[in-house]
C-alpha cells in the first residue's frame, strides 16, 4: 500500500539549515509528482511545495520562497525539504504526499524556538 515516512525534525534555533526526508513506497514514485505540506500547532494543513516527477521543476508557498528548497531522488524513492533560515512560524508537523493525493505519513515535527 501506499506509505510515505517523514524525518529529520526536531527543536532547531531559528535560523541556519534542516533537511526533511520522506521515503514513498506503494506507487510509481518516479512518475508521480509530489508535495509537501504543514500543519502548525492549533491550525489547518497548509500546501508548502510541490516538484515535478523528473525534479525539474519545483514550486512553493509565498512565506517559505527563498528560503525552503525542495528536491527528490528517484532512485531513493525520496523526497527532500531543505529548510534554510529557520522561523519561529515555521513550527508545525511536515508530511510529504502525493501531489493530489490524501494519504500522508504520521509527519516529522519541526520546532523552531530560540
């Protein structure tokens, strides 16, 4: 079935670099575009960023545009969320997805507190 498991949170300071992973199994993963997505504590999920199946092309959200990256290996069935100068109201629960799609993983929490 169809499974995708986050990691790489944690209590960061606000500021420096984070990389999220997600590992996808159950699909055609390098044909399927994918995304991310947040929910932050008390609040609804909030789209982050999608990329393309090759990579080749990436989109994001206003407040993360500059800052997060996203990227993916297809030989690794992986995705990447590269999270650059850090802020506070970056905290939340990030899950990778399926671009479209509902199923999530249970999340990687990233806490960003000084």
């Amino acid at each position: 079935q169809v499974q995708f498991v986050e990691s790489g949170g944690g209590l960061v300071q606000p500021g420096g670099f984070l990389r999220l992973s997600c590992l996808a199994s159950g699909f055609t993963f390098n044909s399927s575009d994918m995304t991310w997505i947040r929910q932050p504590p008390g609040k609804g999920l909030e789209w982050v960023a999608d990329i393309c199946s090759d990579g080749s092309m990436t989109w994001s959200t206003d407040p993360v545009k500059g800052r997060f990256t996203m990227s993916r290996d297809n030989a690794k069935s992986t995705v990447y969320l590269q999270m650059n100068n850090r802020k506070p109201e970056d905290t939340a629960v990030y899950y990778c997805t399926k671009k479209g799609g509902s199923q999530r993983g249970k999340g990687t929490l990233v806490t960003v507190s000084s």
